[in-house]
C-alpha cells in the first residue's frame, strides 16, 4: 500500500482539526473563579434579563 503525501492545504486543514478538538477539550473545563464569571456589561446578560422582563410581563 502506498502512502501518498497531503497537499499543503490538506495537511494545514489537518493541523487545524487537530488544535480545534484540543481546543473544545480545554474550554469545557472552565474552572470556577472570578475570570470564568458572567459579567452583567455582557450582552448576552442584557438579553437575557430583557427576556425575563417580557415574560413576566
């Protein structure tokens, strides 16, 4: 069986696939503490209170 050599743009795309798993692997494990916070500026905060608002309402 002969192994054939990945085209530069196969072998970057490889690469690539490799650091975004390791990268999902780490985000998962936010460890608890003052960085991985919430923070209520945040965006998403703001939409989310807006939408507790229309719902009681």
């Amino acid at each position: 069986m002969a192994v054939t050599r990945l085209k530069r743009k196969d072998r970057r795309n490889k690469t690539f696939a490799k650091l975004d798993v390791k990268n999902l692997k780490l985000a998962t494990n936010i460890e608890l503490g003052s960085r991985s916070r919430q923070s209520t500026k945040d965006q998403l905060a703001k939409n989310n209170a807006l939408l507790d608002i229309l719902t009681k309402g």
